[in-house]
C-alpha cells in the first residue's frame, strides 16, 4: 500500500519532491474547456519544473482582525518559452495556439515520491496545491527581461470567477437568508462547472434571516458582496473542488503535527493585541452598539452589512461578532519543510521549539557546580505544545510558512 504525504513527511527526512503543472486550454468559444487535464512538460517538450512555480499564498485577509474573506491562493510560475511555447494564442508555436490563453484552467500538483512500499516501482503521492485560471489581464503576466521565461499570474478558482460575475448577472434573486442567498448565486453553471456546490456546505456564522439584496448596486462584483456580507462572521473558499461557506473560528482538524525536528524557524510572535476589538457600532445607527463586558484597549470597529437592515438583527450579530472580537489570541509564524497538504483554518498541533541557555547542558549533563538543568529560555510565553489555528500558508522556495493563531 502507498504510503500517505504525510506518513513520508513524518518518517523521512530524506524526501525526493515531485511535481506536475497541468492546463486545460479555453476553446476559442470562450466558454468551453479541453476535456482533459494536459501536463505542460509533455505539451512543450521542456523539463525541470522543480523551481517553476514561485510562491503560493493565502490567507485571512484584513489580518488585523478577524473580518472577510479566505484571502486564496494566487500562484506565481514562470515556464521555460525560449521558443515561444508559452506566448498567447496569436503565436502559432504556443501551446496555446487554437485555444484561449486568458481563462485557461491550471493546477499545480506536488507531493513526494514513496519509494520505500515498493522501492522497484516508486510512485508519486500528490496533492493538489493550487488550481485557478490563468490571468492575462494582470501585469505580472509578462516575458521576463531576458525574454526566455514567460511569467504568469494565476488567479484561484472562487476568486476569479466572483470577480468575473457582478449582481446584474444573476438576475433577479429571491432569498432572504445569507445561507439561501449564497447557494441560490453559486448554484448554477458559471459556478458548478468548476467546483461543487451543496446547500448543505453553506453555514454562516451569523445566519440574517430578512437579508436584503436590493441594498446593492446591480454592478456589484459578486466579490464584493460575499466580503460585505461576511463582515465578521463568515469565510468562503474552495477546497478540493468543493465550496465551503462557513464560520470563522471553526477550524479543520488536521492530524499534522510539528515538532522541533520539522521547526526551522520560528518568528513574528505577537500577543494579539492588535487583533482585539472591544467596542463595535453599526454605520450610522448610534443606539446599535456592543461593549465588551471587560475593557482593556477600548478600541473599535465599526460594521455595515448593507443588506441586513433589520435593526434586531444588525444587534444580533455585533453580539455574535463581538463575543469572539474581545478575546485575546497569540500569533506567531513558523516555517517548516514545505508541506503541501496543510490549509487555512485547519487545527494543527505543535510543540513549540525553545531556547536552550549555552551553559545549561554539558553533553547532555547539568553544567558544573549546578543541581539541576537549567530550563528552556523564551522571550514570548508561548505554551510548549498544543492546537493552533491556521491563518495563513505561504509555500516558497521549499519551505512552507505557517501563521499560527491561538485556540482560545
């Protein structure tokens, strides 16, 4: 039986990495795609993409607290075209040549090769990091200075097509609820011929039932309405194909778990403090207001959800918002091994590598004149292992970046 990613990644230091970047080419109908994934080495008979791809990202966005939307994964790859193999359609020795390059569907798929179940036959365990459309609009598409790579900007699959899509679009729309909204939008085939849409995936944190979607402007990016209406309580992403729409300080369990054997760095450890909001009002509405019930930085926030306009409810959810705004969370970030199959909002446990004084331990043994070691030093108060919240993942150069949130 193969071995899992993460049963190589915890046995094995010596890992071999494997990767494949594929595309399935926009017909020149604009609408359709190829019916099946091409892998790009084979299509331009050009190797080594090891070092292709540059960075993969994302994150919570507004990171200063806890508002909006899953900031999702934009890839940035660079692909061997000294010959023109990767220009746009118009060069007829571009793989893209009878197709569409701007819209044209691309997944990077990494993982490490198991070569220890059946060394005579080794086989690549992959998971898929990233996959989204190419973005020819955007001005980091470009040929690099020297004229040999061609760089491209790719935008996630949620994202671009939120930003393609505005109000007017989806016609008239009926339903009153932020979970009835978001599936009546997504349930349709701009949406479902790309990921899978299921009522039973959609869970706000705060469910308005008199939501009005008539408080926007026909010419709303449908972006911009699922941030707005979000505001404090829910995230959306994309994984593995399927639309999640969900509240935000529920994590995924993963079983990962770090050590120091897998820690390389640890840094930018913050108390939270930043992140704490202990009085919210709602835009315009002085009598609509949350006050924690302990004050310690008397900062605020002020919320506009246009489409509840419903003032029990516009109360009801600075409540809900503000019972999880008040409490303090540690952050730090921590970098590991890339590891490709961790994501945000998963729970991760951790040990926290610590600082060993210079003079505490004399190979292995208590310095001299000393009863007893001396204990780890740190300047942070970090407890020594325990469960944290992924906020935000960021793959580059062979490693992976972790910004680790407290579970309080």
């Amino acid at each position: 039986m193969t071995l899992t990613l993460q049963q190589i990644y915890e046995r094995y230091s010596n890992r071999e990495f494997a990767r494949v970047v594929e595309i399935k080419r926009l017909n020149q109908d604009g609408v359709t795609y190829e019916n099946d994934w091409q892998n790009v080495e084979d299509l331009s008979g050009l190797k080594l993409l090891d070092k292709a791809v540059k960075s993969i990202s994302s994150n919570i966005a507004n990171s200063n607290y806890n508002f909006g939307i899953v900031t999702v994964k934009n890839l940035k790859i660079s692909l061997l075209s000294k010959n023109g193999q990767f220009d746009d359609e118009n060069n007829s020795t571009s793989v893209f040549n009878g197709f569409l390059r701007h819209g044209t569907l691309i997944r990077v798929r990494d993982g490490y090769i198991d070569k220890y179940s059946n060394p005579s036959a080794p086989q690549a365990v992959l998971n898929t990091v990233f996959e989204g459309f190419i973005d020819d609009t955007s001005s980091s598409t470009k040929v690099d200075d020297k004229n040999i790579l061609q760089d491209f900007l790719c935008i996630d699959l949620l994202a671009f097509l939120l930003k393609k899509y505005t109000l007017a679009d989806m016609g008239v729309l009926t339903s009153t609820t932020i979970d009835d909204l978001i599936f009546e939008i997504l349930n349709r085939s701009e949406f479902t011929n790309f990921f899978t849409v299921s009522a039973a995936n959609i869970n706000a944190g705060y469910n308005a039932t008199s939501f009005d979607v008539t408080q926007y402007e026909n010419q709303t990016q449908l972006y911009t309405l699922f941030e707005n209406i979000s505001l404090g309580h829910s995230f959306f992403y994309v994984r593995d194909n399927v639309f999640y729409y969900t509240n935000n300080s529920i994590g995924i369990s993963n079983t990962l778990e770090i050590d120091y054997k897998k820690a390389i760095k640890l840094s930018f450890y913050t108390d939270g403090a930043s992140n704490v909001f202990e009085r919210l009002f709602w835009y315009d509405q002085p009598t609509i207001t949350y006050t924690s019930p302990t004050i310690k930085y008397n900062k605020g926030k002020t919320i506009n959800i246009e489409g509840i306009t419903d003032n029990t409810q516009r109360q009801n959810l600075l409540d809900f918002v503000g019972a999880k705004l008040r409490i303090q969370r540690q952050e730090f970030k921590l970098t590991i091994p890339y590891y490709m199959n961790v994501n945000i909002m998963d729970t991760i446990f951790v040990k926290i590598p610590q600082i060993i004084p210079d003079d505490a331990l004399i190979w292995g043994y208590p310095a001299w004149g000393q009863k007893r070691w001396r204990k780890a030093i740190q300047a942070s108060n970090i407890a020594s292992s325990g469960n944290w919240l992924v906020r935000e993942v960021k793959h580059n150069a062979f490693k992976t970046q972790l910004t680790l949130q407290q579970i309080v």
